[in-house]
C-alpha cells in the first residue's frame, strides 16, 4: 500500500481509468506526461497491449487518498459536442501552468449514476456515491509539476454534472463551450460520421431533456434528422444554463465560431483558470500546429477555413432540414422555461 500511496501523491502517472461497481473497484492504468498530450480521449481508446493496468478496491484507495492529503483543485471544459473543445483543451495544455486531461471515462460514469442513482451499489450507502466522486476528482487534480492545473474537459454527457460540479467547495473555474443552433446542427450535417453518432445518442438525449423538463413531449420516431439535432442542441445546452445559475464570474462561455475569428481570446480563456499567461506565450501557442491540423486526430490537416467550407456545404445540401430543425427549437422554446433559457443563454 505504501508504494501505491507514494505513487498518488507523486504524479498522475496512475490515471483512475474505471470502476467496478459490483467488486467496488478502480483500476489505474499507467500514463506518462506524453500519453495524455497524446490522448484526445481518457477511455478504451487509449489502451494498447503494452498498457500496463492494476485494480484496488475503493476502500483500500480511499484510505491513500486521504493519508496522502490530496487536494481538488480542477478547471473544467463543458460543452455541447462537436464545438472545438478538445481544439481548446490541446491550446490550454500547450501553457506549462495547465495539465489537459481530455474525457476522462470515470466522469461519465458519474455523470450516468446522477441521472440513475439506483444503479449504485446498495451497500454505498447515502453518500457512496458522492465520497467516490470526490476521491476521483481529488486524483484528477494531481499534475506533473506544481505550477500546473489540471484542466478537465469532459465529455458533452457530463452537462448533467456541471451544476453539481461547478458547486463544489473548492470553487473551480469552468470553460462553456458551444454554437449557435444552426452552426450546430450543419456541423453535424456535414460529417457522415457525426450524423451517425447524433442518431445513436438521440434516445438518451431525448430522455435527458424531457427529465428536465419534465414532461414527455415528443417521439424520437416523431422528429426529422434536423429536429433531433435541434433537440440534442436543447439537451445540452439547457443543462449548461442550468449549471451556470450559480456559477457568476467562474464560468466563461466562449463561442466556438467568435473564437476562431478572433483566437487571441485564448489569453483571456487562460488567465480565467489563473493560469500566469503572457500575450506572447499565448501567440506563441496559437502559432504552433494546433490550429492547423485536426485536434482529435492529429495527423489530419484542419483549419478554420476547411471548418467553413463544411459548413456552407452542409447548409447548401441541408438547408430545409436546418430550418426544420430551428422551427422545433423555436416552438419548444415557447412551451417550456428550460429551453427558453437554453438560448437566452447561448444569445
């Protein structure tokens, strides 16, 4: 226990990869500084055969955690999907006072058990569920270097814990990211691959958004393409605003497409974390190679003149489904309070 103990409070070398819910255990999978640079996901699509891994139960990690006086002391990247974020996440990283770490699998885990709390072990208890939590954040907070703060983005399902994650003793700053309604759903429009995640998530997002509304208001079956996608916009978007209810100046919203006419706002997203930027080192990120290849798969060349050419495409292609889909936002926004805000707040 004293080597795991010792490993804890040295490094995020063991990253908290997952949990068992019926053996009430983490494993850890090993990662050096150069893994999670790497990584545009903190999931299975990080495991090779060389990745070495080790199980503990909570119990047993608990009592390191607070033997070993860890702190939480985190910033967060929400967003909607699709908006940049990870493109943001890479620019952050890139300062040497911040430490990315890019869609952790736990958070969605913990994000799936606020939303189905009786999916978690009776034996927990009350607060299992919260204590767990916490320990995990507590890990996330350690970094590489002692300047550095370990900057979250998290997954878009993970909307439905930013209230309870931005309300946290320990106050942490938070990024929300998105795009308009209609940039929205042509982005997803115009990649046959985004269309085909957006239709596999739809059900959960339908059931999401009509939890918060409380109401079961429509049929999937029911909806066109673009009114699905105006409904996944809604379902993000409205637990956002809810999350930002309480969260005054320690929440920045940034507009994806405000952000790539104008990048020297990142100086601006990096002193809202605290992190010590200089305009120069800023410059000196937004020269380098993040803003010209694609953050999700590096190898790729992106930029945001391509990012247009797919949008005008997509809308030249899409239009009359782009349209279906605002008329709906329109019309949901009239009928319930949640959406309504969803786009006060976005306008």
């Amino acid at each position: 226990m004293n080597d795991f103990q010792d490993s804890l409070t040295d490094s995020p070398k063991l990253f908290p990869f997952s949990m068992d819910l019926g053996s009430d255990s983490m494993s850890f999978v090993h990662l050096a500084r150069t893994d999670y640079e790497r990584a545009s996901f903190l999931d299975p699509r990080i495991l090779t055969p060389q990745t070495r891994a080790s199980s503990l139960p909570w119990a047993e990690i608990a009592q390191a955690i607070d033997s070993s006086h860890l702190k939480e002391r985190l910033g967060f990247i929400f967003h909607i999907g699709h908006v940049g974020s990870t493109l943001l996440s890479r620019l952050i990283g890139a300062h040497p006072g911040a430490f990315s770490l890019r869609e952790p699998m736990l958070l969605r885990g913990f994000a799936q058990l606020k939303n189905e709390p009786r999916h978690a072990p009776a034996a927990w208890g009350s607060g299992g569920i919260e204590a767990r939590l916490t320990g995990t954040l507590q890990l996330f907070s350690r970094t590489f270097a002692a300047r550095e703060l370990a900057v979250v983005k998290a997954t878009s399902v993970v909307s439905e814990l930013s209230a309870a994650l931005l309300s946290r003793a320990s106050k942490p700053k938070a990024i929300m990211m998105s795009v308009s309604p209609e940039s929205y759903i042509a982005t997803i429009l115009g990649g046959p691959n985004s269309r085909q995640e957006a239709k596999a998530l739809t059900p959960g997002r339908l059931q999401r958004l009509q939890r918060r509304i409380k109401c079961e208001a429509w049929r999937a079956e029911d909806l066109s393409e673009g009114e699905t996608l105006a409904l996944a916009w809604a379902c993000e978007m409205s637990a956002l605003a809810q999350a930002a209810k309480s969260s005054g100046t320690r929440l920045l919203r940034v507009d994806f497409d405000e952000f790539l006419l104008d990048p020297s706002s990142l100086l601006t997203i990096l002193r809202h974390f605290d992190i010590g930027a200089t305009a120069v080192e800023a410059q000196a990120i937004l020269e380098g190679p993040e803003m010209r290849r694609y953050s999700k798969a590096p190898e790729h060349a992106y930029d945001a003149a391509l990012r247009g050419d797919v949008l005008n495409h997509a809308r030249a292609m899409h239009g009359d489904e782009i349209r279906r889909g605002l008329v709906w936002l329109d019309g949901a926004a009239g009928r319930f309070d949640e959406i309504r805000d969803a786009l006060q707040f976005k306008s």
